[in-house]
C-alpha cells in the first residue's frame, strides 16, 4: 500500500485506516514532503543560499498553498481559474509519534527528489538546483 500524505490535513485517520486494512506484516510505504525544507522556498535564492521564510512550527499543522489559483481547462476547451492545491505542513516528530501510536514498525526512511534529477550545476533558483540543496520529499517502507 503507497499513501502521499502532503495533501492531508490530519493524518492520523489515514495511519488508522492503514493499521485497520493492512494484514500482518503487510508492507506501507509513506511518501510526504521533508518537513525540514518546508520553510525554504526554492525561488528564494539569495545569492549564496536559500532563505528560510517560514517557522518550523510543531503546535500547527498550517496550510502552505502551492499556487493561489490554477488555470484548469474546461469542458469548454477554454482555461478556468479554480483554488490551487494546499499542502499540509507535518513535522517529523508528529508523523512518527503517530505511527508509533498505531504500533507501526520503521523498516527504511530516505530522502527524495521524486521524478526529478538534482543537479547542483544547474542555475541558482531553479528546482534541479534547488533539490540537490533540499531534498523535498522523505518516503518510508513501514510493516505491522
């Protein structure tokens, strides 16, 4: 069973979910963003770096809203702006401590760039530049 849990405001319905339809020793596997970069935005480079432009809060569990506004085609043919996607900000600790609640076993956690290849070479700025800095996604293999 594959979740991506960015999308999702609380999580741990989802993880009971999981618990409740995965057999014993049945295979999870989580991928989310990388709670650590979620404060560094990638078209933020300021010369020698990326700045940090949002806390690292672990009392929240705030929205970070991708694009205000996506321009969707209709059945129309013609483009219609509708609400852009939302993330859900998840810290590290309140995703563990959530599996370790509904007795989860970690077996692998790795850092990745999803479909994309990181390229340290590539222009300052630019999202191959920027996820050979700040990995974007941590995903993990968890059992029963």
């Amino acid at each position: 069973m594959i979740c991506q849990n960015k999308r999702i405001p609380n999580h741990k319905p989802v993880f009971e979910e999981v618990f409740r339809v995965l057999r014993a020793y049945g295979l999870y596997r989580l991928s989310f963003s990388n709670p650590f970069r979620a404060g560094i935005d990638g078209e933020n480079w300021c010369g020698d770096g990326y700045a940090i432009h949002h806390p690292y809060d672990t009392n929240r569990s705030e929205l970070w809203v991708d694009e205000l506004t996506w321009a969707v085609e209709g059945r129309d043919g013609r483009k219609h702006p509708v609400a852009g996607p939302k993330e859900s900000h998840h810290t590290l600790s309140r995703i563990l401590n959530a599996l370790i609640k509904r007795k989860f076993t970690l077996l692998q956690l790795w850092e990745t760039t999803g479909s994309h290849a990181p390229d340290i070479e590539a222009e300052a700025g630019s999202w191959e530049h920027f996820i050979a800095i700040a990995p974007p996604y941590l995903e993990l293999w968890i059992k029963i």
